[in-house]
C-alpha cells in the first residue's frame, strides 16, 4: 500500500516553452447516465492520518446574519492546499450541519457527488461521467438524533431513483413534527476507481479510470467534480443546497448557493524497473547503457537525417533514440534517455554532439469535441498543444570502443515538473503526451527536412514505481531550468 510520499501532487498547471495553443471543438454530451464497476480501497492507510493532517473546508448558508446550514469537507492536508482534494481510495468525508431557531419542515437530507466533462458554458455540452449519491436523512425514519452516521449502500445512477425528491409516504410523516434545534450528520462516499461511460461516433460503452480534476484557462475542455447536499424542505419553500462545482440539472430554481471547488487525484504508478536499472539507483551507480542493459531501454527504429554541412558537402546520419523502460513516468521526476549518431563524416558526428543542436521536448495534447458525429482522432479537430522544456543531453563513454569513431552516444534526462497533469482519458476527452525529437539545428549544418524526426508516445503517471527511486545524472553544467532534486524521495510538499 503507498504511503503519500508515493504520490505527486499536482498544484498550479505546468508552464512551457514554445507552447503552441489551439482552439478545441467539443463534443456534444450524450444524456446516457454511466454505471459504475466495483471500488476497491487501495489506500487502506489514509484513513488512520493524524488529526494535524486533515484539513476542513466549510461552507455555510446564512439567514440574517447566523448560519443555518454548514457543509464540512475533511480532506488530507497534503493535497489540499487550497482546494479539498481526495487521492483515489480516500473517502470524500464530511459533515453537514443543521441549526434552525424555530421549527422548520425538512423532508430529506441527500449528499451527491457529480463527475462532469465542461467544454463551455453551455449546460447541454456537458458531459456526465460520475454521479452517486446516499440520503443521509429523510422523515420516513422519523425524528433524527443529535449526531448521524450512516452505511446506507451509494446508489448507482442508473437506478433512475432520486432519494431527493420527497414522496407522498415522506411528506405525510414530516408534517407530523418540525426540526427546531442543532443536528449533525457524518457522511463518508466512496469514489469507484471505474466508471462505464458510452463514447465516439456509436456511444459504446467502455470502462474508464477516473481522470484527475483539470481546469487551464487555455484549454476547451475541463474535469471538474461536485458535491451537492440537498435540503427538502417543506411546500411552498425553498431548498437549501450547499454546492461544490454547480450542475444545472440539480440547481433549478436555486437560492441558497456555496461554489467550492472539490479535486481529485488518481493513483497510477509506472512497473518496475529492469533489475540493472534498479540496482544502479540503490547502489548511486550510473546508469547503463543500451548496449549493455539491453531489459532496461526502448529502442525507437532508427531514422536517416540527410543535410548540407558547411554548405559544401552532403552529409548522412543515422540516428537512434532510447528511451527508459517502461514506458511511464512519475511527474516531478525525469525520463532518462540516450541517442546514438552514426555516420562516415567525423567533422559532422562532431558538430552535433559538442553543439545544442539535438532538442528532445515532451509534447502534451488536451482534445475533446462535442460534435458526437467526430471521433477522438479526427484530424480536422482543433487540439491544445503545448511543449516542455528540452531535455538536457551530455557526451557519454559508451561506443568508445569503436576505434573508427563512426558512432557517438549521448546521455540525457527530460526532468518533468510535478504540477504536470497526469495522462487521461474520460469518455472523448483525452491528456496525451508523445516525446519528440526535433530537426537538428547546429551551425553550419542544415537539415533537408525541418519537420520531427522521432514521435513516440509515453504515459505520465502520479505515484513513484516500486523499489528504489530515480535519479538525477547529469554533470555539473548541464542544468535544467526545472528544478529537479538529484534524489526523488520527497514528500508531498
């Protein structure tokens, strides 16, 4: 079971160079309401924290100056710097208060959470992932006690039953008595880790992990959760409601409002490394290279790059990428990459190693169309694209032992910003990140063909592998403007 220095929080969204942002086109949400597969708690331990590590959020409705009804939330202050933010297999834990002066009618009691797609303002274009709810009270069980915890069983969207809405049976026992006085109820929801949600161009139905909370201004599309708690109150009268992240479909005729923001962070962590690669982090040895840890590096098909050298001479190299296996990696840590020149002409192996002129960035693609007749890949969307920071390459010793010198190696590290969002995918709505390698630029050499020479997908992650962490490898003088620890054993803060 991870402990919370396992996880990277995400805070404020990453900034990059050479961004490039594009206008999205959002899908039209279908009205099919998700089903949900089982949750399973894999954070057994989150629930034994210290007081000192929890944090409250309230939020209160007001008459006349007192508060009436209060809404508490209890999130893990490790996440929660602003915001409440729950780690996938914590419960949302709260409270909810309830003070009245003179003796009031109330119906029902019901707490919701709400996962919701958001590609604009328009309620229609929204996209409903989650929704589970529990009544906490109603007047059919009679008068309610001072405090309240109960182990009711969510129910499932999909059983088309709205506790909320008062029936004839409740309506009849409320008009026996009337709250007057202080009550409390506890709540505690479990989140599913999946949620079955239709799709595409057919709407087919598939399982999707939950994503985690996503708001950037300059993207189309965002992922935000709610919690509503509802208040049925007796006829001719308003509800009170209490809600985080409001959704129209349960806000009409609304006129007690709390927006709070309600985060969530999915726990996904990379599998473990070769057994070479993991014995040089325990042992604070270098890493090994491709030709030797053969179980620990990808290698990406070779690619030919053809240009002029010094505008005198027309120049082949063969160049080869590696990258770290497995293929995902932990946000706030680095990806550890190397890459191989081959070519006949020395003066241009040597031009390009000893120069800036290889840049390899992460790219990141949000997309999401509300337009139900497009699929994810089509290719007159409109995605936001933007760039990080280029990775940091350095001469290595490996290929030495090619006395022709036809071959040279180099070492990198692409350090990754621990705000980065994770890779996600929610129904149409998609985080997707693709390492590449761009032309070369050196002076005196220029490339027959500008455009990238190596695209390859990779998955950024949350939580750190088992087993040792990684580490930081390059030498004095080949910084990042990342600030990135040489050891990743950090807390979450």
């Amino acid at each position: 079971m991870p402990g919370q220095d396992d996880v990277i929080p995400s805070a404020q969204p990453p900034t990059y160079t050479g961004a490039h942002s594009h206008t999205l086109n959002a899908p039209e949400s279908g009205h099919e309401l998700p089903s949900y597969a089982p949750s399973r708690r894999t954070v057994s331990n989150m629930s034994r924290r210290r007081e000192e590590q929890i944090k409250e959020f309230e939020n209160v409705i007001k008459r006349k100056g007192k508060t009436i009804v209060s809404m508490t939330m209890l999130a893990d202050a490790s996440f929660s710097k602003h915001i409440p933010t729950f780690l996938e297999g914590s419960p949302v834990k709260g409270r909810v208060c309830l003070n009245l002066d003179k003796p009031e009618t109330i119906h029902s009691i019901v707490v919701s959470i709400r996962g919701t797609i958001i590609p604009g303002a328009d309620p229609n274009q929204h996209q409903t992932f989650l929704h589970i709810w529990r009544t906490l009270w109603s007047a059919e069980q009679g008068h309610p006690p001072r405090t309240n915890t109960l182990n009711e069983p969510i129910l499932p969207v999909d059983s088309r039953v709205d506790s909320s809405h008062t029936s004839a049976s409740s309506a009849a026992a409320a008009a026996k008595f009337k709250l007057q006085g202080e009550y409390v109820w506890n709540f505690s929801l479990d989140l599913p880790k999946q949620v079955a949600v239709p799709h595409g161009r057919s709407k087919e139905i598939e399982l999707f992990s939950l994503p985690q909370t996503f708001t950037e201004r300059q993207a189309r599309a965002s992922i935000a959760y709610e919690l509503l708690v509802r208040f049925a109150r007796g006829k001719w009268q308003t509800d009170y409601r209490s809600v985080i992240f409001t959704s129209e479909e349960f806000v009409k005729h609304l006129f007690y409002r709390i927006p709070v923001t309600f985060g969530y962070i999915p726990l996904s962590r990379p599998s473990p490394f070769s057994p070479l690669r993991r014995l040089s982090y325990q042992e604070n040895a270098p890493l090994l290279g491709p030709t030797i840890d053969l179980e620990g590096w990808h290698r990406l098909d070779p690619v030919d790059v053809n240009g002029t050298l010094f505008n005198d001479r027309v120049v082949n190299v063969k160049c080869t990428l590696y990258l770290a296996k497995p293929l995902s990696y932990t946000r706030g840590s680095l990806i550890p990459l190397s890459i191989s020149l081959e070519s006949a002409d020395q003066q241009c192996l040597d031009l390009l190693v000893t120069s800036k002129a290889i840049t390899i960035r992460l790219r990141r693609r949000v997309r999401y169309h509300y337009d139900s007749q497009r699929t994810v890949g089509a290719h007159h969307l409109r995605d936001s694209v933007e760039y990080s920071d280029p990775a940091i390459l350095w001469p290595s010793s490996e290929g030495l032992e090619d006395s022709s010198r036809r071959t040279r190696f180099m070492n990198g590290e692409l350090h990754l910003k621990s705000d980065m969002k994770p890779s996600s995918a929610m129904a149409d709505f998609r985080i997707e990140y693709t390492l590449t390698l761009l032309s070369f630029e050196a002076p005196g050499f220029e490339s027959a063909d500008n455009n990238p020479l190596i695209e390859h997908p990779v998955e950024i992650v949350t939580a750190f592998a088992s087993g040792p962490r990684p580490r930081k490898y390059a030498p004095p003088g080949y910084e990042s403007e990342i600030p990135v620890p040489r050891r990743f054993d950090m807390d979450p803060d």
